[in-house]
C-alpha cells in the first residue's frame, strides 16, 4: 500500500512547475514576483524538497496561469472517473510542508481524484494536525471557493475575525478569498473531505 508522501511524489509537482515556468520563460525571480513565494521556498518546491500546501499550489497555479488540477493531472489519462478506495489512504503518514511565512500549515492532504483531468472541481482527504491557533495559519486565495466535511474529530475554522467549532457532520462551504484557516482540537487530529472549486 503507498504512502501518502509517496503518492503526492508520483505527482511530479516540482517537475511540472519547473517545466511549465521554463515553457513560459520566467526565472524563479519572476515566478516569485508572480506569487508571492520566496525564491528559495520555489526552488526547493520545485527539487522536491518541499511538498507545498494547498494555499501555495494555488498561488503558483494562478503566477502560471493554469488550474490547480494542472498539479494533480496525468496528461497521458483519458479515463472518465476515479474511484479511490479506503485502503489506498494510510492515516499513519505524515508530510511536512513549510508556508510561506516558514509556518507549517497543520495538515496533510490526499487527491481523491488523482488523474482525472479537465475538473472543475478537486477533492481532497485533509487531517488536520492538533496544534495551537496563532494569526500566522491564516492564507486566501482569491477567486474560488472551497466546501469541507468533517468526518473524524472536532476542528476550530478561522474565518475573519469568527471561529466556529466543527464537529462530526459539520460542513462549511466558503470563499476562499478571505482569511481563513484550521486546526484539530481536543483529543487527536480532524480528518474532512474537502473540495475546491478555481473559477475560470
């Protein structure tokens, strides 16, 4: 059974940020002008050093004017649907990603759609770690909007300047393009299905 850094790995995701930014002719200093992202933080995102969050593929997709799903997309797969079965997510494994205000964003995440291309929508399984809330875990991204559905645990989501507490069967569904961010509380992680939706 793979792993999850193993899984996120066969994405390429460094390798098609850096083949893409070459197509496009921008240095990293560009695309770090672009996005935001410090040069280095893309550097070693793109040696695959680092796996970035969600909040920072989607600054990069935007500086490299594709959809997110470009990241998670087999560009040799026609199929017509992806069913992802229970086993194929170990709950066990755990990635480490930096932010980039160098803050580890306290989840990980798993594509429920691996290789599907051409969506509107990507679905994701997050755990979200248990870990004190500060100011820094706050990210947006403007333009999409974002649906989760919590199905293990209790999590705090930080909309603003309001906190809701999360519990099983709790769902939300939010504009991404103003602060917001998550931890686990109590007793252990939160695990949710979460699912992003980029407009066009």
């Amino acid at each position: 059974m793979p792993d999850i850094k193993a899984q996120i790995k066969e994405f390429r995701i460094g390798e098609k940020i850096r083949t893409l930014r070459q197509q496009k002719r921008l240095t990293l200093q560009e695309l770090s002008e672009l996005t935001t992202l410090s040069k280095p933080l893309l550097s070693q995102i793109e040696n695959q050093q680092v796996i970035p969050p969600l909040a920072t593929l989607l600054k990069i997709a935007k500086g490299l004017k594709v959809d997110i799903h470009f990241f998670f997309a087999d560009a040799g797969n026609r199929q017509k649907y992806v069913l992802t079965r229970r086993e194929d997510v170990r709950e066990s494994d755990k990635v480490s990603r930096q932010a980039t205000n160098e803050t580890d964003r306290p989840y990980i995440y798993h594509s429920l759609a691996q290789g599907l291309r051409h969506k509107h929508m990507e679905p994701f399984l997050v755990e979200f770690e248990n870990k004190v809330w500060d100011d820094s875990l706050f990210f947006k991204h403007e333009g999409d909007e974002e649906f989760i559905y919590i199905i293990a645990g209790e999590l705090d989501f930080h909309y603003n300047d309001e906190v809701f507490r999360m519990r099983i069967g709790d769902s939300i569904y939010y504009d991404s393009s103003q602060p917001h961010g998550w931890v686990a509380i109590g007793d252990g992680n939160a695990r949710a299905v979460a699912v992003m939706y980029t407009k066009e």
